[in-house]
C-alpha cells in the first residue's frame, strides 16, 4: 500500500515537471522582440517566482495549490504569446491607419481584432484561432474552419500568399477570408469604400506566412524563419573562412602563399 501511495505520488510529480517544463519552454518561445519587450519583462519575474512556488507545493504534495499556480503562469505566458502576435498587424497596412487591437484567449483559443481607416476607407480584420494546438478549444475551432473550407458554392475560392482564402461580396460587406496552416482563420471585411479587389491588396500587404509560423511556435515574433535557427550557438557561426576570404579582423588568407608551402612540403 505505502509503495503504491509513493508510486502515485512519484507520478504527480513527474507530470507537474512535465507540464513546468512545457510553460518554460513557452516563455523561451516568445521571448521579447520589439513591442514583445515590456510584457516579458514584467512578466518574467512573475513567472520564476510561480515556478518556484509551483515546485516547492510539488515536494509537499500539495498538488492542488499546484495546479491553480501553474494556471496562473499560463495566463501569462498566454498574455505574452499576445503582445507578440500583435506585431503582425502593423499600425500602417496599405495606407490605412490601425485603431486599437482588441484581443483576448480563453482555454488556447486566441481572438483578434482591429480596424484600419483612411481616405473614407475603413477596413476590419479579425483572427480567430491560436496555433495548432489550440487548448480544449481547439477541436471546435478546427471544426469551423473545416465548415467553412467547405462552402464551396460560396464566394470565389483563391490562394493567397499560398494559402486557401475565399472572396465573397454578396453579404453586406464584401469580405475575404484566410485559412492559415496553424489552423487560425483571418477574416477581412469591407466597412466603407472597400471592394475585394482592395481586400486582397490589404491581404498581400500582410506577413501571413511569418504569422502563421509564430502561431505553430516555428517562428518568433518578427521573424519568419525557425525559433531553433536564432538560438544557435555562436560559436558554430564562428566557423574558419575558407582560403582567399576575409576573416573579419582585417587579415586575408593568401592562396599563393599556401600553395607555395605546400608545393615546399
């Protein structure tokens, strides 16, 4: 009996390290990159002190207590994830003005909005979705994105920057959606004097594809490129140049003079 109570209390312990570990690697994650900067740094002591709290409740077997921290830590790791995702609708897009950016989560499912005005333009942007592994939300936003894939018979399907986008201008505003690979769904509508044609421009002046990367954690806010790419070892960049390149320091390596040696040797 002692040996299975120990057993079991072993394994709560090893899935709470589990489940640390994968909010630590959260933060690494989206660690600050411009406008990213303010809320990691007031959330990065936060989150060493609820770790801390997290372990030590761990040891004494109070799990519960646990549990709720760990909560509170991917809270704002989630608030963090956000301020990064912001980045990618830039206040200026085809010479219209962004008003402020509403956004909000619940349970991984991530909601964002924003309108852009000028010239009597005005255009709205929404994204709904969060990543590929969208929290227990997650299921039903795929199904939804599923549903509206498959209205076929539903505007003018298009791909855009290389994903499946839909043009449809039969409702009260005309409007364009974005089905990103994460499985996020961008919808751009048509407030005033905006056709489809102006949608789409709006849509190519866009970075969706570094969008969608960050939101399936390859990429880190404003980059396009790997997360594991940008934490290489400086060292392994430090690499000899190869015969007849500068070094960097102002030296040249002379072929001639190698190959004198060599010829001596």
């Amino acid at each position: 009996m002692l040996a299975k109570s120990t057993l079991t209390t072993t394994a709560l312990r090893l899935c709470f390290l589990a489940r640390l570990c994968f909010l630590v690697i959260g933060v690494v994650l989206t660690r600050p990159v411009g406008g990213v900067a303010a809320a990691h740094a007031e959330g990065k002591a936060e989150l060493k002190k609820i770790f801390s709290e997290v372990m030590q409740l761990v040891e004494e077997g109070n799990v519960t207590k646990a549990a709720n921290k760990l909560n509170v830590a991917q809270n704002l790791v989630q608030d963090i994830k956000n301020e990064g995702l912001k980045s990618y609708f830039p206040d200026t897009v085809s010479g219209l003005t962004g008003e402020k950016i509403d956004i909000s989560s619940a349970l991984g499912l991530t909601n964002l909005t924003r309108k852009y005005a000028g010239d009597g333009v005005i255009v709205a942007i929404s994204l709904v979705g969060g990543g590929s592994n969208g929290g227990a939300l997650g299921g039903i936003a795929g199904l939804g994105r599923l549903a509206a894939m498959m209205q076929q018979g539903k505007g003018k399907q298009k791909e855009i920057q290389g994903f499946s986008a839909r043009l449809d201008d039969a409702g009260a505003f005309p409007e364009l959606t974005v089905f990103l690979e994460s499985g996020a769904i961008i919808k751009i509508e048509g407030k005033e004097n905006a056709n489809l044609e102006k949608l789409e421009k709006f849509a190519l002046d866009l970075k969706l594809k570094p969008l969608d990367k960050y939101l399936t954690g390859d990429a880190l806010p404003g980059h396009s490129v790997p997360a594991s790419a940008l934490s290489v070892n400086a060292a392994s960049s430090a690499k000899a140049p190869p015969a007849g390149v500068n070094n960097g320091g102002g030296n040249r390596i002379n072929n001639d003079d190698a190959n004198k040696k060599n010829t001596a040797e």
